[in-house]
C-alpha cells in the first residue's frame, strides 16, 4: 500500500487487520475491498471512490475525507471519533454500533444512508443532506441541523428534543414521528407541524 503517488484501482483485495496508520491517499479508486479491523487512524483521502467496501471493526480515529465517495459501504462498529468528513459523500452507506462523538461533517451528502440508532448527540450537521436515510430511533438531541435536508428521511422515533431545525426540511410524516420536544424550528415549520398534528392556524396573525 503507497501513499498518494499511486492513483490506482483496486478490487476485491483483503485489508483485514492491516495497519494503514497516517497514510495520505489521493484519487484512488477500491471496490468490494474488504477493511475489516484495519487500523486507518489518520488516514488522509482527497477525490477517493470506495464502492461497496466492508469497514467492519474498522478505526477511522483521527481520519480526513476531503471530496471522497463512499458509495454503499457498511461501517460496523466502526470507529468514526474525530473523524472529518468534507465535501464528501456516504450515499447509501449503513452504519450499525458505530462510534460517532466528535464526528465531523461538512457539506456532506448521506442520502439513503442508514443511520438507525445512531448516537450523534450534539453534533454539527448544518446544511447535511439526509434525504431518505434512515435516522430511526436515532438520537439527534441538541443538534445544530439548520439547513439541513431531512426531505423523505424516516424519523420514527428520533430523538429531536433541542435541536436547532431553523430552514430544515422536514416532512409531515416526520414532523408526527419524531421526537420534537425543545426543538427549535422557524415559522414554516412551526406551521407545517400543526398542520401535520390536524390543527387548523389561523395564519392572519402571523
């Protein structure tokens, strides 16, 4: 495994356990590459593509993604902990018991991803898209979502209580599932969200 200089292709391989630490990837392309228990603290990737790659166990510590795709990839147990995602993307990705404190996200898309009962207390997800992803269950307390495109995501039971939804786009149907409670959120969603609970406003006094 070379550093950035190789902007190469790779398919298939096994990384199980590897250690990877530090490396600086540029441009590299890996499809059903499997990471298993790989060690990728600090790893830096700028303009990479990984396609359907397993990150099982995997510990992503400390890593940075500028413009990298992660397309349909699964992170179990993974290890996300000051982490910075930027310009990037995760579309269709799951992610199952992974930790996610300090995680950094920046501009990025998590259309379609699975996120079930993810742990992203606090976090900034201002202006982060995450159209039809699956935020079930997930606890979404206190974050920063303003801008943020929840337009289709599944919010049964996500926990929304003090989050700042200021200009986030929010479906009726999640505005009746989730959990809202202290949620800070601009007129228009004031709005919606009455009329998604039956009430009728009476809109010239507003």
């Amino acid at each position: 495994m070379a550093n950035g200089a190789e902007a190469v292709e790779t398919v298939g391989e096994d990384f199980s356990d590897a250690v990877l630490t530090d490396q600086v990837w540029e441009g590299r392309t890996f499809e059903h590459c499997d990471f298993t228990d790989a060690d990728l603290r600090g790893l830096k990737t700028s303009g990479c593509v990984f396609t359907e790659c397993t990150f099982t166990g995997t510990d992503l510590g400390g890593s940075e993604h500028r413009a990298t795709a992660f397309r349909s990839c699964r992170f179990d147990r993974a290890d996300l902990h000051r982490s910075t995602m930027d310009g990037s993307s995760l579309l269709g990705s799951s992610f199952a018991g992974c930790r996610f404190r300090s995680w950094v996200l920046r501009e990025t898309d998590l259309t379609l991803a699975g996120l079930g009962g993810a742990d992203l207390r606090g976090a900034d997800l201002r202006g982060i898209r995450f159209r039809e992803a699956n935020l079930n269950e997930s606890d979404l307390r206190r974050c920063d979502l303003r801008g943020a495109d929840l337009t289709g995501a599944r919010l049964l039971g996500t926990r929304l209580e003090e989050a700042d939804l200021r200009d986030a786009r929010i479906d009726a149907d999640g505005l009746v599932q989730a959990r809202l409670r202290g949620a800070r959120v601009d007129t228009t969603t004031a709005l919606a969200f009455a009329a998604a609970h039956g009430l009728t406003v009476d809109t010239e006094h507003f």
